[in-house]
C-alpha cells in the first residue's frame, strides 16, 4: 500500500484524474496482476477510500488489470 503523502481525509482536495495518474504510474512500476481496492459499495462510508477506489478502478480499467473488491 502506498499513500503517496496525502493526508487521511485528504482526498477530496485531490482531483480524481492526478489519483488515477499516481496509480497508473504505480501499476506501471510494479506491473501487478490485480489490484485490491474497497468494496464499490464503499463499506466503510469513508469519502478517501470511496475517492481511492473510483481512481484505481479507472487506472486499473485503463492498464487492463483486473480488480478485486
């Protein structure tokens, strides 16, 4: 896991498409079979992990790796 020095509770100040990019460019270097993320139903009601999950997905979708919630 890598937080990339966002704050907890950060997110939201943190435009989707640069979320995407930072995981992108990590899916790049680590060349990951599947990337695990939170429930798409977002279980926890956290905004940061709702906001987290949407930008792996999207990256994820992008690089054609598969993703596990």
């Amino acid at each position: 896991m890598e937080l990339a020095g966002h704050p907890d509770g950060g997110l939201t100040d943190v435009p989707r498409h640069r979320l995407a990019s930072e995981t992108a460019r990590l899916i790049g270097e680590r060349r990951p079979s599947h990337i695990l993320v939170f429930d798409p139903g977002c279980v926890t009601g956290h905004r940061d992990h709702q906001l987290a999950t949407s930008a792996a997905q999207f990256a994820a979708g992008q690089a054609g790796v598969a993703v596990l919630g």
